[in-house]
C-alpha cells in the first residue's frame, strides 16, 4: 500500500543482520552509501556526508582505484565561501605523472618553497628566463654566484673560466684585476695596450 511516489527499497532497510556502518545515535548526521569488496576481499567503496553542523564534510573512499572523466571544464575552490580560507594537502606515496596539453599557469600570492632529497632535472626545449625583483642567487657549499640589479658577485674558494676556443673580458669604463700574491699572465703572444 505506501505512498508510490516515495517507494521503499527493502533490500537497504537495516535490521539485526545488517546493521548501519555507524553507530546510532552517535554518528546520527551520518548519512552514507557504503559496499564491501566481492567474495574474498576485505575492502570497501564509500560516499559519506556528515551534516553535524560545524563539521559539514562530504567524503569519497575508493579501496583500489579511482577515476574521474571531465569532458569540459573542472574547478575545484577551497575555503572561498568560509570564514576559514581552508588548506589543501595531497600525499601521493607513490609516482606521479602530470601531462599538460598546452601552456601551464602557476600564480603564488606568497612565497613559495619545493624540498627534494634527490636529484632535480629540468629540460626546455627552448629558453628558460628566471626574473626577480631584487637578487638571484645560487649556493653550492662555499660557493655562490649572486645577480643584483646593477652587479654580480661571484664567491669560491677557486674560481676557473675555461673557453675551448676564444674568450673575452671587457669593460665598458674601468677594470681592475688585483692578485693578493702572485699573478701570471701567459701566451704564444702577449699584448698589452
């Protein structure tokens, strides 16, 4: 008899034998849909909505693999609509491969930091331009190159320019080149003008 237009499906009614995920009346803002993994597996699938106010979350658990097709555009927005702007964290405990069709944006209003315990490589294809608005500067133990607007210093105990063919070194004004012991200057022909 009951109302068609709300129908009840019998085979999610809980009861002695099939229990709720959680505990009643505890977890009653708890609403979800959750299923186990077939016939010899101990896992789960879940969608979890918590409604308890101030701990409002919508929760997803994939036992294996989780795939999501966009066919348009995908936006994701955290803490624009709080009080508390809300952070995001990602762990990958494993690799990640990331491939951008075409040109790539990155906009940081703060600072910025990237912590690696091995080896960074980086290929272009074309052209890398690094700006900064004050100084640029690389460190290698007691070594250091550093780029200021109007001079670049550069620090080591032993410094070596090396040039396979030709090299030069001019000034547009003054050059100085000061030797706090001894200086050599060598060549098949030495000209100085």
């Amino acid at each position: 008899e009951g109302d068609p237009d709300r129908p009840l499906v019998t085979g999610c009614v809980y009861n002695s034998d099939a229990m709720p995920p959680y505990a009643l009346p505890a977890e009653q803002t708890k609403s979800t849909i959750k299923s186990q993994s077939s016939k010899g597996g101990e896992g789960f699938n879940e969608l979890r909505f918590e409604d308890k106010k101030g701990a409002e979350e919508v929760f997803m658990h994939a036992e294996r693999d989780f795939s999501r097709v966009v066919k348009n555009n995908d936006a994701l927005k955290v803490g624009f609509e709080t009080a508390d702007k809300g952070d995001q964290t990602i762990d990958i405990k494993n690799d990640q491969l990331e491939t951008i069709g075409n040109n790539q944006t990155l906009k940081v209003k703060a600072d910025q930091q990237v912590d690696i315990d091995g080896k960074q490589a980086v290929k272009v294809g074309t052209t890398i331009v690094i700006e900064a608005g004050t100084s640029i500067e690389l460190k290698v133990g007691g070594s250091s190159i550093k780029i200021e607007a109007a001079k670049i210093t550069i620090k080591s105990p032993e410094i070596e320019i090396a040039a396979d063919a030709n090299a030069k070194l001019k000034a547009g004004a003054m050059m100085e080149i000061k030797s706090g012991a001894v200086m050599t200057i060598g060549g098949a022909l030495v000209q100085i003008n």
